[in-house]
C-alpha cells in the first residue's frame, strides 16, 4: 500500500498493475466521500511509492463512482481487473 496524500483519508484497497510498478489507492474521508490516487514505484528512493497524478480534487459519492472514475483515468487499471 502506498502513502497517503492526506493522513485524514483511510485507504482501503490498493491495486498494483501486473509490473508491481504503478498503483491506484482507493480511499475515503472524514466527510464519507471516496476518492483515488495513482502512485509509481520510484526505483531511486528503494522503491518508496511517489504520486503520479493528483486525481483528488474529485469527490465521489460511492466506492463505485470513485472505482469507475480511476478505471476511466488510468489507463492501465483496467488490464489490472481483467487479470484478476
């Protein structure tokens, strides 16, 4: 699991691609909306996660708003649930 942008948001499940390079948190906050995250696996910091895109400024109502939201912008995560 990677860092949280804001400790006040609880991440709930993170999802790796098949390379365990990129992720997307899934995570809520203290006013019960969801939101996600995209993280890289920074080889230079002994592969510390480091924020790729900042998706937070959104916020949904639901887990599933939020999950169709990163599938829409992250163009991996979908290879990621057909793996799985």
């Amino acid at each position: 699991m990677s860092r949280r942008i804001d400790k006040s948001w609880l991440v709930f499940r993170s999802i790796e691609n098949a390379e365990h390079d990129r992720c997307v948190d899934l995570f809520s906050r203290p006013d019960g909306s969801f939101g996600f995250e995209e993280f890289r696996r920074d080889v230079e910091d002994a592969g510390a996660w480091t924020p790729v895109a900042y998706y937070s400024v959104a916020a949904y109502s639901s887990v599933d708003d939020a999950l169709k939201a990163a599938a829409a912008s992250v163009a991996w995560l979908t290879e990621a649930f057909e793996g799985r």
